[in-house]
C-alpha cells in the first residue's frame, strides 16, 4: 500500500472507501467476468457491482450536488480509480466512465438536457451514458481531428421538421450495448471540418432505428462492453440536440485533459497491482536456496519497477493536482497519459517475468494484467496521443 | 427510536501477531508503528444495527467513544456509515482504563447525551475481549440488559431479542430503554458513504472532559479496581506431535481416544 502523498481528511475517506468497495464488490467477480464469454447481453457485466456503486454515491460522485454528487475533483478522481482499478480495471472503468460521459451534458446541456438526464443518472441505479464517436472509418481521426471538410466522421445528419434524422454506423463504443443514453457525435455541416462542423445528440436506447449489433470481444478489459452501433432513420427531436447548437466546438473545454487523466489512473492502479503482487512473489518463491529477490538480476528488476511506478503515480497525481487547482494543463495531462501506458507495460510484463512460468497461469491475475495493458496501447492510447502531445508543444506558451 | 452506539477505537485485529509487544512492565501491549487503528469490529455491527433501526422507524444515531483525541477516528468512521451525531470523551487522564471505569464514565455522557431509547455496544472489543462494558453501562444507569444479540425486532414500545448461547439461541422481549451487546451475527456492516462522507468533513464532533459529564477521574479509577492486572504476555505456541498406532483401525482409534482422554481433551 502507498500513501506517501499528503491528502487530505476527506480524500483518505475517499480513498478508504474506494478500497473496501473494491474489496467486497469487486474482488469476488473479478476473475469470473473476466472469463466469461463476450456476447449480446452482455452476462458478463457487472450490474450489482454498478447498483452497490449507485446506493452508496460513488457512481454519481463527479456530478453537481443538485443531480446526486459532489462535482469531486480529478484528485479525488484519480484517488478513488486507483483503488478500483487495483483490485479491476474494467469495474474501474465502468464507474469512471459514469463519471466522464455526463460532463457533456453538465457542461454543455440546456437545463432541460441536465434535468432529464442527469435526472436519471441520479435516480436509476444502472442508468448510464455512452459517447459515441468512433467509426469503422473514424478512430484516430478523433484524437487528432483534420481540418478537411472531407476528413472522418460519417454518420449522417439531416434535418426533418422539429428535429433531425441520423444514419450510420459507430463502434468500439464503450459501454455500447449497457449505456441507456448515447451521446452521438454526427456530421450537421459538410463544408468545415470535423471539428467545426458536428453536433452532438442524445439518443435514449430504445429509440426507434437504433440498435447495438455486436459486442466486440476483446483480449482485455473483457468485462467492459464495447458494442457496435447502426443508426437506420434514427429521429431526434431538437429537444435532444446537446446545447441546442447544431456545429458544437469543445476542443479546449472544461472537458480537455479527462480522458487522459482517467487513463493515467486506471493504468497506475493496474501497474501498483502488478508490481506488489510480485514483490511478495519474490519475496516467497525459493531458488538456488534462497528467496528469488536475494538474487541480483530480480532485485534490480524489481528496484526499477518500484522507480517506475512511484514515477508514473507522481506525474499522474501531480497532473490531477494541478487539474484539481482549475488549470487545465493538457500538456500535463498527455504526458501523464503517454508515461502511465509505457509504466504499466513495463511493469506488467516485468512482474510475468519475475513469476516466470506461474506468470502465464490463468491461476493467478498476472496474465489478466498484461491482457487488460495492451488495450491502453492499442485502443485507448497510441500513436494518436502522442502525436497530439506533440503538437500541443507546438503551440505557444 | 433515539439510539447511542457505544464504538472503541483499537489497533487493527487482522494485524499479524508479530506486529505487537508488550511492554517492559508487563501492562501493556504495544503495537508497531505499521499498525492501523480501526473501529472494534461488533461495535461495527452495533452502528449497523442502530441505523437500520433508524431507517426503519426514525429517530436518530449518536455514536459515543472513551479514549484519546485519535479515536475521534472511529466516531468519523460511524457519521461516515450514516450516524447523526458523535461525542468524543476525552480519557486522556486515565491509565488504560478497567471495563467497570469505562463503563462508568460512558454511563455519564450517555446520561448527559439523554433521551435515549437503545444503547447498543459490541458484544466485547477486539484488543481486550472481555465483554464487560455493555453489562457495566446497563448497572450505572439501571437498565435493563441482553448480550451476544443476534437479531433485533421491534414490537410497540419493546424489542423481540434473539440471543446466542453455547447450544442455540433464546428469544426474549424487553422494554425499552435498554442495553444490548451485539454479535457479528446480526448483520454485515455497511460501507462508508460519499454523503456519509461529505457531511463528516463539515461536523465538528464535540469532545467532553471528564468533568463536563461530572465524571471525578480518581472515583472512575477505583471503580474499577475490582480485579489487578498482575502480568501481560505474549503465550508461547509449542506445537508438538505425537504419532497414535495401532495394529488395525479400531486399535488405532481406541488408542486416540485414550489419548484425548487422558490429555483432558474429551
């Protein structure tokens, strides 16, 4: 256990909270939704972990007061999805992403939007909100959106009457397929770019014309859905069109930074799971007459993961610090995001290396660790971010 | 139902037994640094039961600790789970208290507190075990008084009681007010909540002196000299093995059982 920054009364609380919700909520379905096969209707997700989430606050904890929560700060955020993410990533996520997808309609939303949605985000215990963005033909575009007219998102926007009509397709949708509310991002204005030129929508999933059409099934975080989408003549009245703005820019907002600093935290929780689990391996694992961390090469191994991480969780807190304080430093935000990736699979694959062949036991929760790394560097991380990051030191001070 | 919930604020039972020592004098036991204080874990379910009550039939849940400014702590730890109210008494004078003092000191602030219904403790602490306190509060404010509670009901102004014994369990009826002791049995403690949470951060739990609840501190000592610590020790674990044969089953199990016999085990 590392507690080694000063926090405050309640952020201990918090922190306290979060890890004996992981224990009792958590920990016993870890390995078992972890297992189970990824199909639609979702049987492997973990619907009393969210309800326990809901009755005691925390799925809510990032909203206003007056919708359920406290509006917690990306400290406390990063406190409470380390906790989480130690003992699961995926549950981890499930309830961070609780926390994300609202913050458009919070920030964005007309009072109407805040009180219907978030209304029942408050109030139902498994209602939860998707963003959904990416397209077969649109992923990394996303991350770094091109200023052509031309360039990514496709889905369709025509107007009809009061309100809009939308066709197309969206995937790797995360919690697609459990999300009551989809947040659609489609194309209102063909002559700007991506950018400029899309608005967002609120789809409840029993529209008519929308449907989830497939659960993709992935090697890691198996237990958090993402789904395809289509959308065939899907109609929205203009009461759910976010802000009422038809071409809504929030590149730079209140919203910059979170996916990042969401990430960094999940990886982190991940990387200290990984790193003390094969500290006490080493610690009981005999060789040549010895504990394996009385050898040298393990004891320099483990040394260097210990730098790692402790490296990784003051770069990711001091980022959620300086977010906490209201500036939003995206250059922060990205490093963090960049270093907490390159730690956890360090770390990840150093610790299979230290159990050697238990490592890759299905046994023992080190090969999860490994499976649930490789989506930060392939679905939610990558080359995209760093690209971005290098363009954000581009830009004048 | 206005209920107070009696909590002790000890050094973490699940810590492992080489994390503590006893002090030169024999007197005390001392735990290492590394060792976490936490609520004792029936005073746990008493919180637990007294805000169920509370849901159920309304009223309100103060939670009462004896000790040092430290167990402010564990009275966080029950306006965390959802308490209303919380008092510290601040025993800072007191040598490491005998239950009859404790008893009698938590009588007084409770007496102080006043318009109660239920007083409900754990069934015994987790650093001394010795159960006495509840029986000890029931005596000073003459009271009556159930233990090892394992399940509450409530009737027009009385509770239907379920207590365990060594062979099952007894049902019984009590009036109120009343003091109850309560086992794990009972329930299984809720999480602390993000409003719990909240709202602790802005209370400011009052902490009474021994003098703010009439309390003289050497009268408190002398009540509880009813028994001396003479020697604390760790007890030595000597773990030997003895081999039982016989020539056929039977035999072998004849001879066990002389065995336990004679080692008094049966």
């Amino acid at each position: 256990m590392m507690d080694e920054f000063e926090l405050t009364d309640q952020q201990k609380a918090f922190q306290t909270l979060a890890r004996e919700f992981a224990e009792r909520h958590i920990k016993p379905i870890a390995a078992e939704i972890d297992r189970m096969e990824v199909k639609m209707g979702l049987p492997n997700f973990p619907w009393d972990m969210l309800r326990e989430a809901h009755k005691i606050g925390l799925k809510t904890i990032a909203f206003p007061m007056e919708y359920g929560g406290m509006a917690a700060d990306h400290l406390t955020q990063v406190i409470i999805t380390d906790e989480l993410a130690y003992v699961d990533a995926t549950c981890a996520k499930t309830i961070s992403q609780c926390w994300k997808q609202p913050q458009y309609i919070i920030h964005f939303g007309t009072k109407d939007q805040r009180d219907r949605f978030l209304g029942a985000m408050r109030d139902e215990p498994t209602y939860m909100m998707a963003g959904a963005i990416t397209e077969p033909d649109y992923g990394s575009d996303n991350m770094l959106p091109y200023e052509e007219p031309e360039g990514g998102l496709k889905l369709s926007v025509k107007r009809k009457g009061d309100g809009y009509v939308l066709n197309g397709v969206k995937h790797f949708i995360a919690l697609g397929g459990a999300a009551s509310l989809y947040i659609v991002r489609g194309r209102t204005d063909k002559t700007v770019s991506v950018r400029k030129g899309t608005g967002r929508f609120l789809v409840p999933k029993d529209t008519p014309g929308f449907s989830v059409t497939a659960q993709h099934d992935k090697i890691g975080f198996r237990a958090y859905p993402n789904g395809q989408l289509a959308f065939e003549d899907v109609y929205v009245p203009k009461e759910n069109l976010l802000g009422g703005k038809e071409n809504y820019d929030m590149s730079g907002g209140p919203l910059a930074g979170w996916n990042e600093l969401e990430l960094a935290a999940t990886a982190m929780g991940i990387a200290r799971a990984a790193f003390e689990a094969a500290l006490d391996y080493a610690k009981q694992r005999v060789q040549g007459g010895k504990t394996i961390i009385e050898h040298q090469a393990v004891a320099g191994l483990l040394a260097d993961m210990y730098m790692d991480l402790q490296a990784g969780r003051s770069l990711v807190w001091q980022t959620a610090r300086i977010f906490s304080s209201g500036r939003r430093d995206t250059k922060m935000s990205m490093a963090s995001a960049r270093f907490a990736t390159k730690v956890v699979l360090k770390i990840t694959t150093d610790a299979l290396t230290i159990f050697g062949g238990m490592g890759v036991m299905k046994e023992l929760p080190l090969e999860k660790y490994v499976r649930d790394t490789m989506i930060f560097t392939h679905l939610a991380d990558g080359p995209a971010r760093q690209v971005k990051a290098g363009n954000l030191l581009m830009r004048p001070e | 139902m206005n209920i107070v919930v009696c909590v002790k604020h000890v050094p973490d039972p699940e810590a492992p037994v080489t994390q503590f020592t006893v002090d030169s004098a024999g007197q005390k036991m001392v735990p290492a640094p590394a060792v976490v204080s936490v609520v004792s874990p029936f005073d746990e379910n008493a919180i637990e039961a007294g805000l169920q009550l509370k849901e159920a039939h309304g009223g309100k849940v103060t939670v009462l600790s004896l000790g040092p400014l430290s167990s402010l702590e564990a009275l966080k730890r029950g306006t965390r789970m959802g308490a209303d109210d919380a008092v510290l008494v601040e025993g800072n004078d007191l040598p490491e208290p005998a239950p009859q003092t404790t008893a009698h000191i938590l009588a007084k602030a409770i007496a102080k507190i006043g318009g109660y219904d239920l007083i409900l403790c754990g069934r015994q602490a987790a650093d001394w075990d010795q159960g006495q306190v509840g029986c000890g509060i029931a005596e000073n404010l003459d009271l009556p008084y159930v233990s090892i509670v394992s399940k509450i009901e409530t009737l027009e102004k009385a509770l239907r009681i379920q207590c365990l014994t060594e062979d099952g369990y007894e049902v019984m009826e009590v009036s109120l007010p009343v003091v109850l002791t309560l086992t794990n049995e009972i329930n299984q403690p809720r999480l602390t909540t993000v409003a719990g949470i909240l709202r602790t951060t802005t209370m400011k739990i009052p902490v009474w002196s021994l003098q703010d609840i009439g309390v003289d501190p050497a009268a408190a000592v002398e009540c509880g000299r009813l028994a001396e610590l003479k020697n604390l020790r760790i007890p030595e674990v000597k773990v030997e093995c003895q081999i039982v044969g016989g020539e056929t089953p039977e035999e072998a199990a004849l001879s066990l059982v002389n065995v336990l016999r004679s080692d008094k085990v049966i």
